[in-house]
C-alpha cells in the first residue's frame, strides 16, 4: 500500500491503538512491518498480532528504530513509559501521537531522541472506521512523512491538517467530544418523545434510528452542505418547520452549541501540559 511505511512501532495498541492497527492492516500494512509495544495486549489483539505478523513486545533492543512510532498511551502513562519509547525512537523516526491533551513539546521535553512530531486528535467513530482525526505537525517533519501521517490516519476515517497546534483545542472541542453531543442530541429527542407520549423504549429507537440514519445521509451526500441538507426536509409552515422555529431561535441550539465547544476548547487548554 501506498505511503505506509516500511516499519512502524505502536505503543499502546488499546481501543484507539487497537483500531489503528486494525485499519493499517485491512490497508495492506505487511504485519511484519509492526511491532506492538503494550505490557497487557487483549486477547483479540494477541489473534490479530498472531494472524498478520505483527511482533509484540519483543525484548529490549532487539527492534530497530522505526519509521513510525505512534503513540497511543493514556496521556498520563507518558512520564512512566517515556525512557522506554526514547530508546526506540532514532534520528529519522516521526512519532505520531494521539493523546489527549500532550501538547508537541510535552512530548519532545519527555522523549530526548523526539525529532519530527505529529499531535493527532481522533475521535471514537474511530472504531468503525468513521472517525475524523485533526493533526498538526512541528518543523522537523518533512513532506514525505506528512504523507505517512495522513495515511496512516486516514485508516480510521477521514484527515485534517491544522495550519497549527494551538487549533487542536478546537479540534477536540468539535470533532474530539463531538461524538457525545451527538449521543446526547438522541438522547434529548429520546425524553422529548417520552414528553409527547410514547413509550421510553420506542422514543429511544426513533431517536437513534433519525441520528443513525441522518449520519449515514450527511455521510453519503457529502457534497451538500448540511444545511442545506435540513432545508431539503423543511416545508414551509410544517411540522418540521414548527420545531426548527423553536430550535433556530435567538437563545436556540446555535448559541448553546457555541457555549458548548467554547467550554470544551477552554478545558482542553487548561489541560495541556
Ligand atoms: N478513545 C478516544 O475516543 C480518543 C480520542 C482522542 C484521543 N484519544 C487518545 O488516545 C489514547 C489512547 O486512548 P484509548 O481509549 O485507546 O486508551 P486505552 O484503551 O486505555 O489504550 C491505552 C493502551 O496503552 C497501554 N499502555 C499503558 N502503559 C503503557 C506503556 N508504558 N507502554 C505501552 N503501552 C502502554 C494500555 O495498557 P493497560 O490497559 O494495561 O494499561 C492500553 O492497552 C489516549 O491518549 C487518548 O487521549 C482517545
């Protein structure tokens, strides 16, 4: 496959881990182009290892700088597991990181050997494959390895640069947390259901079902705007109008969204470092 590189280490094959490695795979990553560094890998990441190739721990300097290191440890397990991954790191590898939260320089004031560094925001859609994932990339990384990073990233969904690291606030304030403010929108129409007198379980099947089914819409039309795609299923005067009315109101959800990912971009400051 194209772009995918030649040897990749990911530390911390847990769910995101998990599912990268997974994608890289179903892209054509040889297995044994990877090696998977986790002190207690799953048992179905154990099977997936185990059918492609991929090495897991293999002992101490026994693998070879790679290409890649990504980096898929809880934010907080950095300082613990920092001496190990700086001994796997060379001068020509890029380290790609999705934690939440460490900034660039967190990484290259931990890891000494850290030269070129991609901070990488995905989200849980990640899972299935449907994720969107926003990066941003220091000095030091080259064209050539941008071209890695949006490949390999692109294995769980859809990728973005961002011109700079300060916008990864923003990214996780929109696409990061974004998944449950979806999950919380069905749930609203859930109880608004229950309201207006049907039972909780059917609410809650109509309500998943319109997010569900909308998503898969948004996703298929992907050339229109979305609101464009909302005006295709407003009449003039009809039901739907009647509650866009109460939902585009001056105090409407635009407001409140804007004070959402606003409070989200704030704390996600607050909480790099
Ligand atoms: N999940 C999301 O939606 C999401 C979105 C954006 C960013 N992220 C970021 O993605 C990262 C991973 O999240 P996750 O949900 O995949 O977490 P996770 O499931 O807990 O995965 C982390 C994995 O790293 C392992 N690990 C711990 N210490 C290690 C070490 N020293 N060396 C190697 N592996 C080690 C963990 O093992 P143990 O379980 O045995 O500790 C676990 O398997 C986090 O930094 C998070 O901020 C996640």
């Amino acid at each position: 496959m194209s772009k995918m590189p030649a040897s990749i280490v990911l530390v911390g094959a847990g769910k995101m881990g998990g599912a990268m490695l997974q994608g890289w795979l179903s892209l054509g990553l040889d297995g044994r182009a990877a090696t998977v560094i986790d002190p207690y890998p799953s048992p179905d990441m154990k099977t997936l290892a185990e059918k492609h190739g991929v090495r897991i721990n293999p002992p101490a300097g026994e693998t070879a700088p790679p290409e890649v290191l990504v980096l898929a440890i809880k934010p907080q397990t950095l300082d613990a597991a920092a001496p190990e991954i700086a001994r796997l790191v060379g001068p020509g590898t890029l380290i790609v990181s999705i934690m939440a939260g460490k900034t660039i320089h967190n990484i290259t004031s931990r890891i000494a050997t850290a030269r070129a560094v991609v901070r990488a925001m995905p989200n849980t859609p990640a899972a299935v494959g449907r994720g969107i994932t926003g990066a941003a990339a220091n000095a030091a990384v080259t064209p050539a390895q941008r071209a890695v990073t949006a490949a390999l990233l692109s294995a769980i969904g859809r990728f973005e640069w961002v011109a700079t690291e300060d916008l990864i606030d923003a990214v996780t304030a929109v696409s990061g947390s974004g998944p449950a403010y979806v999950f919380l929108l069905a749930e609203c129409m859930a109880k608004a259901g229950v309201a207006a007198g049907l039972p909780a379980d059917l609410a809650e099947r109509l309500a998943r079902a319109t997010v569900e089914g909308s998503g898969e819409l948004m996703f298929r039309e992907a050339a229109t705007p979305p609101g464009q795609l909302r005006q295709n299923v407003t009449s003039p005067g009809g039901t739907t109008a009647a509650a866009l009315d109460v939902l585009m109101a001056a105090d409407g959800l635009e407001p409140l969204m804007g004070r959402a990912i606003a409070a989200a971009k704030q704390r996600a400051r607050d909480l790099s470092g």
